[in-house]
C-alpha cells in the first residue's frame, strides 16, 4: 500500500450532533463489549487491539501498541479493557476501554486520554443506563486543541473528520425491565487517501457497549382477567407505590451499579459505613417529632448523593425495601447477631438481596435523601443494635457516635461505649451489653422507624 502524505490545513471545522438516547429493543439480553483500538480498511480483514465479549474474555492489559510496525497510523502506551456482567432479577453490565497516550498518522492527531465507559442496570423496580464517566483529555488535531464535548466532529482538512464521544443510553422498564448503553470515544473517518490508508477507512479508538435485561418472574394470569396494557413508553419511578396495607414495607427498589472501592477495616473486621468525604456529629437523643418516642434513634451521616454505603462487617442482607419514614432501607446482622439499620439511600448495589452474604466493606447502596429526608441534604441515618439488647425491640439501640469516630480511624471499640437507650421501669432486666440472650424478639420484621414498636416490644415481652 503507498503512503500518500497530504499536508494539514491551518483551521478545523467543528459541529455537533449528539447521539439521541433510545430504548434497548425487545429482543435485547445482558451483554457487555469493549475495545481499545478498531482499524477498518475497505476490503481487508479489520485490525483490532483489547476487543473482549462477555462472558469469553474479560479484561486486556497493553503495555503499548503500534499499527503499522512503525507506528505511522496508529500509536498508544498503557492502555486496558474489562467487561463484567450479572443476570437474573437484578441484572447488572459494565464496560470500560481506556487508551494512554495516543498518536494517530505520526502525531497530527494526539490525546493524553481516552476513556469510555458504560453502565446497564435493569431490576423490576427500576432500570440505569449510563455512560458517565467517559472522557478524552489533552485531544488535539492538526496542531489545533479540540473540545471534548459530546457529539463534537472536526474536519480534518480535505481527507476526513474527527468524531468526539458519540454515546447512546437508553431504558425501559416495561416487559420486562431492560436498559442498554454504548460509548465511541474518538473516530476517524477518512474521506480521502491518507497516512497510508485508503478513502473509506476508519479508525475506532475507545468503544464500550453494555446491555442489561432483568430476569423477572412470570406470573399467570388470573381465569376471567383483562389482559396486559399496552406497553408504556419509557419512564422512571422515583417512590414506590404505596403498599396495599398500610404501614407494610415495599420490598427491592432501584439497583445500581456498585463502584470498586477499597475500605480500610478495623482488626475486629468492622468499616464504616460510608465510603469518601463524611461529616457527622453526636445527635442520637436528640428531639425528632414523628419518630416512636421523640427521640434521634442514631446518627446521621452526611454525603454527597450516591456516596457508597458500605457493609460495616460480615453479615446477613435483610428487609430491603421502602418504608415512608426511613425511604429505602435496609439491615444487616453481622455475625455476633447485632444488627444494624441503614436508612434514605438512593439506591441499592445488586448485594443488596433479601438473606444475601456479604463482607466487610462490600458496597450495598448509596447515599439518598428519600423517606422523610427528602428535600433535605443527602445522608445516611445508620443505628447499631447490639446483640445483648434485641429482647427490646426497636428501641434495644446504642448511641452511634463514638464507634463511628472509631471505625473511621479502623480502631475497635466495643458497642458498651455508645449510650444505651433504656425503658424507664426496665429495673435489671437488661442484660449488659455483649451478653448473649438465650431468646430475643427479632427487630427485622418491624424495620426500622416503625411507629409502636417499642409499644409492642415492651408488651409482648
């Protein structure tokens, strides 16, 4: 093939036309793809560099790439791929192609960065397609800084054009719930011969692709009943609907991806329960009107929206679902029996499954302002309830404070250093705190902030 050198011109041109966002089809199922590099010659087999398919390869690490052997038309350092998946009913797929330092035709087209990325989640509840994260840096050509907008195309002289961030999510929540979304970082389409290539190649750098379809249930039909509605356009749901009796929690809600985190743990192997930049104070015992007794039954932790919210030790997922007061909630039982009550998240991870194990650290939803926070700043309400203390009820809760402050230094302390809260007539009837009880009434089934309970704890006791 000859190499034809056509020299640059002085200015680009520039437009924009962002990819419209469209429902996955009908026949979608979970998939996730990735590549780093995709070069398409007119009538030649295509060149590709990191292409992974779930589930047949999962992940690529380049050291550095060159295409052709000089590298005149293609070349990049570091870069990687990865792609994962999880089905059934809360289905999740993700996607991620990022190239270090690239060069294209001998330096007329340069990039620090070039990062696609792109998230599906699909549950009966709810469904999340994204493609935040995705981004090129330091993008230049023809000696010319080109912006990295969404949509944004360059005209590369007279032999082609230069497309930046062409990205396509979509959802539907209807039969059943699926979601899908795909990212193309940068593409070169050559209208002429040039660099060495022909007129009508391109050159693909950074694609990820995801779908996500949740797996839910069947139900028959009842004998006698109408059928099934039209299926409705595309919409989201953000509360649940009310429950048919009141007072019951709605089971599930939105699920989310979970981010990889890292969280430092404590040598009893506890965490604390948010990850990244927090602040809370002692506010347990504080005046709350609504609330069973008056009284803050724990702490809040303040958050940026969709912080994660950690397992704070090994244990048992249970009563995930919406309530009116503590919005979408859930408990965790760690090992010791203790519980520990997680209020106003935003969102769940796909751990967050009604009897699912987890570990310490493990991402199980985000911080939300639903429930009676909303409107208000985003944060976690988060109460411990010691195993020595189950036997009453919702109201068995110590002050978490002073193990917060510990866990954040991933120091141990034991659950007696937080204030106990005790009925007054209890007399010596409270076990001291790290007591086994040979019988307690478990607190789960009520969840947390549920007007009565200590009524009923007391009583029944």
């Amino acid at each position: 093939m000859t190499r034809a050198v056509v020299a640059a011109c002085a200015a680009l041109a520039f437009s924009t036309a962002l990819a419209s966002a469209s429902p996955p089809p009908r026949t979608a199922t979970t998939s996730a793809s990735a590549v780093l590099v995709r070069i398409t010659i007119p009538g030649e087999a295509q060149v590709a560099l990191g292409e992974l398919v779930w589930p047949t390869n999962l992940s690529a690490d380049v050291q550095s790439f060159q295409y052709p052997d000089d590298g005149s038309i293609v070349r990049l350092g570091r870069s990687r791929a990865s792609i994962s998946a999880q089905t059934g009913a809360a289905t999740v797929s993700q996607s991620l192609s990022e190239v270090i330092v690239l060069s294209l035709f001998n330096g007329e087209i340069t990039a620090a960065r070039v990062t696609a990325a792109a998230r599906s989640g699909a549950s009966e509840r709810t469904t999340e397609a994204t493609t935040a994260g995705s981004s090129v840096q330091g993008l230049r050509a023809l000696d010319q800084s080109v912006p990295s907008r969404p949509g944004v195309t360059v005209g590369l002289s007279d032999w082609g054009s230069l497309t930046v961030l062409t990205e396509s999510a979509g959802e539907k929540e209807a039969g059943p719930p699926r979601a899908q979304a795909s990212v193309l970082a940068l593409r070169v389409r050559l209208t002429a011969d040039h660099g060495g290539l022909p007129a009508g190649s391109e050159i693909v750098i950074g694609n990820a692709q995801t779908a996500a379809v949740a797996k839910v249930p069947t139900r028959p039909r009842r004998p006698g009943a109408p059928p099934p509605a039209p299926e409705p356009g595309p919409s989201r749901i953000p509360t649940p609907p009310e429950p048919a009796v009141p007072g019951e929690a709605v089971p599930g809600g939105p699920v989310r991806v979970a981010p990889e985190v890292t969280a430092t743990l404590s040598a009893g192997g506890y965490v604390f329960p948010v990850f990244g930049p927090v602040s809370f104070g002692d506010s347990f015992g504080a005046p709350r009107p609504g609330i069973p007794g008056g009284w803050h039954h724990g702490e809040d932790i303040f958050a940026p929206l969709g912080a994660p919210v950690l397992a704070v030790a090994d244990g048992t997922i249970h009563s995930v679902g919406f309530i009116k007061l503590g919005g979408y909630r859930l408990w965790l039982r760690d090992d010791g029996g203790n519980e520990f009550y997680y209020a106003h998240l935003s969102a769940y991870t796909p751990l967050a499954i009604e009897g699912k194990r987890v570990r310490a650290g493990d991402v199980i939803g985000f911080v939300g302002d639903t429930g009676d926070a909303e409107g208000g700043l985003p944060h976690l309400h988060f109460e411990i309830h010691p195993a020595s203390m189950l036997g009453l009820g919702y109201d068995g809760v110590v002050a978490p404070y002073p193990i917060l402050v510990a866990w954040r230094r991933a120091e141990d302390v034991s659950f007696a250093a937080g204030r106990l809260y005790v009925p007054t007539g209890s007399g010596d009837v409270l076990p001291p705190p790290g007591a086994v009880l040979l019988q307690a009434e478990d607190i789960s089934p009520a969840s947390g902030l549920v007007p009565g309970a200590l009524e009923r704890a007391m009583t029944t006791g």
